[in-house]
C-alpha cells in the first residue's frame, strides 16, 4: 500500500512541499504519496490525529503549528528538544508519535555544502530570536561556527535566547545576544563572516540596514526568505557582497532531511533546488 505522508499548515495552498517530496519519491524509487493538508488554526492536533487514523505515517508540519506539534510529541530528538519546536512528525511502529526538527540542519547543508561556505571557526550573526532562528543555533554550533551572535529588535529576546547556549563556564559564551539597533553602529561593531536573516522583516517589506563594521569584503550573506530578490538581499548587495543566498535551498535540505527520517534514503536535492527555482516569479 502507498504510505501517506503530507504538510500541515495554515495557509498551505502555496506550499512547495509536495512538490518536493513528489520529486523526491520519484528519484528515490519510494512508493508515497504526499499531500498538503490545511488545519484550522484551532485544532492542529485533531488534523494530525485524523490524518493518522486515515493511515498517516508522517507529516511536515509549518507555520503556525510548529511548537503546537512539539507539545503533541510522545517523543523528541535531541535538535527538536533544542529548538522548542518540530517540523518533521513520524509514527513509530509502537504508535508512538516522534517529532525532529530539520530546519537547522536544512539551512547548515545550504550554508557548508551546497554554497560552500566556510562556518568552522566562524563569526556567525544571527538576525532575529523567534521560532525561525531558535532552531539554526543549535544546528550552526554544531557545524562547528566559533561564535553566534544573535541580534533582535526586542533585545531581551536574543539575550534569552543566547543564554539557552551559554556555557556555565568562565571561557567566554560563543553565543551572545544583543539589540538589533546596535547595528545600526559602527563605533562597538564585530565584523561577521556570515550574517544570516531569521526576522520577518522582510515579509512586511522592512529593510535591516547594518552598519559598516558588521561586515568585511568577503562577508556572506543569507536570508531565510526566497523569491524575488528580498530586502535584506538587496541591502547586501547594495553594500557591495557578493556573496548572498536566499532560503529556497534551506526549503529544500528541510525536506530532505524529513525524507531520510521518514523512508532512510537520502534524496539528491540538486535538481529539485533548479526546478523550483526555474518556477519562481
Ligand atoms: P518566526 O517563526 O518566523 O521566527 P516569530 O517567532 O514571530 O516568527 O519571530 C519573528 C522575528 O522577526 C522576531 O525576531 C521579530 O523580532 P521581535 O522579537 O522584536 O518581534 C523579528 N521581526 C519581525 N518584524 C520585524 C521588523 N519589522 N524589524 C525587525 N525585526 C522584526
């Protein structure tokens, strides 16, 4: 029998999942389908339970739904414990329901393999303390980066946030937090290697300018929004960096990575990153 897998999320008409799980599934040999499932926004639980009962064996799991499906888990892996929140639900063969978050390890893949970015031992700034960029801190450490520093307009919240890494000891943290108008500075700035944008900004068409400092000539830039070139990657641009990536190739790691978890084999994610893009406005 074809194994049922979908994307649960709402709004979900735009969602480009099935289309890469499809193609996925196609490359790998997998017998799946995968559908896009719209949850009413107050009962994401009841969606996924029915979707279950319906022969369920996993789902994706998106905006606004993501912490809501890490409180539903009878189980967690370690990164989704970490990120406070899951996009990738699996039932185990006991029944129980296991979730895993694979956004940081998409955008890792993205930043290390697929641009090639250098992160070890890299100055990492992190735009933004919500949901997008709790998951990628975790995932940026681990990849070996040699220090985030996690800037928000609200600052408490990148302090807050930066203090979930922090170490107990005297060495100094490699994960800070400060206020995103602190950027806007250049007397006390740190220049980054790699500046990464996890803020919304962009979705209400705000610009986050930074000040000279922040960045060097050979600074690489990336914003986990796609499309059309976005705001922040126009600032980028515009401040004369060559090096700028846009979240379509996060999009399609995540995914990946849920693929592997799912049916363990490992989709190539080439082809799929080239049509998609070749589909954009
Ligand atoms: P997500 O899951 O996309 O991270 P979120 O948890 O609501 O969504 O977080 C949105 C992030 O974008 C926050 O870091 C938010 O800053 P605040 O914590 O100060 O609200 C940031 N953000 C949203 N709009 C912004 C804007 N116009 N300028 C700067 N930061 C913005």
């Amino acid at each position: 029998m074809t194994d049922r897998y979908a994307v649960i999320g709402h709004p979900i008409a735009h969602s480009k999942s099935p289309r890469i799980h499809a193609a996925f599934a196609a490359e790998t040999g997998q017998d799946l389908s995968y559908e896009a499932l719209l949850a009413p926004l107050d009962d994401f639980a009841g969606t996924w339970r029915r979707f279950v009962a319906a022969g369920g064996r996993g789902a994706n799991v998106t905006v606004p739904f993501k912490e809501e499906a890490w409180r539903l888990c009878d189980v967690r892996s370690p990164r989704a414990e970490q990120a406070g929140a899951v996009n990738t639900l699996s039932v185990d063969a006991d029944g129980r329901v296991r979730g895993d978050n694979t956004d940081g390890v998409g955008l890792v893949r993205d930043i290390a393999d697929n641009a090639g970015w250098p992160l070890v031992g890299r100055r990492v700034l992190l735009l933004g303390a919500g949901g997008a960029a709790r998951g990628v801190v975790g995932p940026l450490l681990a990849a070996g980066a040699g220090e985030v520093l996690i800037a928000n307009r609200t600052a408490d919240k990148a302090v807050a946030l930066a203090a979930l890494f922090g170490s107990a000891g005297a060495a100094p943290l490699p994960v800070s937090g400060l206020a995103l108008a602190a950027l806007a500075e250049s007397a006390a700035a740190m220049p980054c290697d790699v500046i990464i944008n996890a803020t919304s900004a962009s979705l209400q068409g705000e610009r986050l300018g930074l000040a000279d400092g922040w960045f060097h000539g050979a600074t690489a830039v990336y914003d986990m929004m796609y499309g059309a070139e976005t705001p922040f990657l126009a600032w980028a641009r515009e401040a004369g960096l060559q090096q700028r990536r846009d979240g379509l190739g996060m999009l399609v790691e995540q995914a990946a990575e849920a693929f592997f978890i799912w049916r363990q084999v490992r989709p190539r994610t080439d082809a799929v990153m080239a049509a998609l893009r070749a589909n954009l406005p």
